[in-house]
C-alpha cells in the first residue's frame, strides 16, 4: 500500500494488524499531529540544550489531550514517557 495522503494512512490505521510507529521522521510526525491521527507520543527527553535544531511541534497542529501513562528517568538523566491520547483538551488552572 502507498501511503500518499493522511486518508490514506487513515485508511491504514483503521485497518488490522501492528500499530503504525514512526522513528526519526519529524515532517510526518508533524503531518500525523496536523490531521488528527497521533493516538500515542514516546519521548526521550535528554539532558542536553543544543540551542538550535528541528521542531517536533511546529505551527499547524491541531490541540490535543494526552494522559501520561508511563514513565521514567535513566541513570544518565534520560527521561522516558509515553502518553496516549486523552480525547479534547480542557483548559484551566495549574494547581490546587
């Protein structure tokens, strides 16, 4: 199947099988947040500023929830989580 447009990777994502992952591609990533088709984000967060480099959230994505659902730090200060998505957002406050 050639994955052409995001109907097309809707189609697939409705479709049986193993989930779609990405690694390493921040344009499709950016492509999936923008048409609503991101059901779960992984991240390693590294102890490390750089100053420059590619965005993983540039302009164009639409707002969306996620629930933290895992997570941990390595030794070396890495810090790993995963959420999954968390149905629409809702604004409010930080705190008690």
């Amino acid at each position: 199947m050639f994955l052409k447009t995001p109907a097309d990777i809707q189609k697939l994502k409705n479709s049986e099988g193993a989930d779609i992952q990405v690694w390493g591609s921040g344009k499709l990533v950016q492509l999936l947040l923008k048409h609503d088709l991101v059901d779960e984000l992984r991240f390693k967060i590294y102890p490390l500023i750089l100053g420059e480099g590619k965005k993983l959230f540039e302009n164009g994505g639409i707002p969306a929830a996620f629930t933290l659902t895992e997570s941990q730090v390595t030794s070396k200060g890495v810090i790993i989580a995963n959420y999954k998505r968390a149905g629409d957002v809702v604004t409010g406050d930080v705190g008690p």
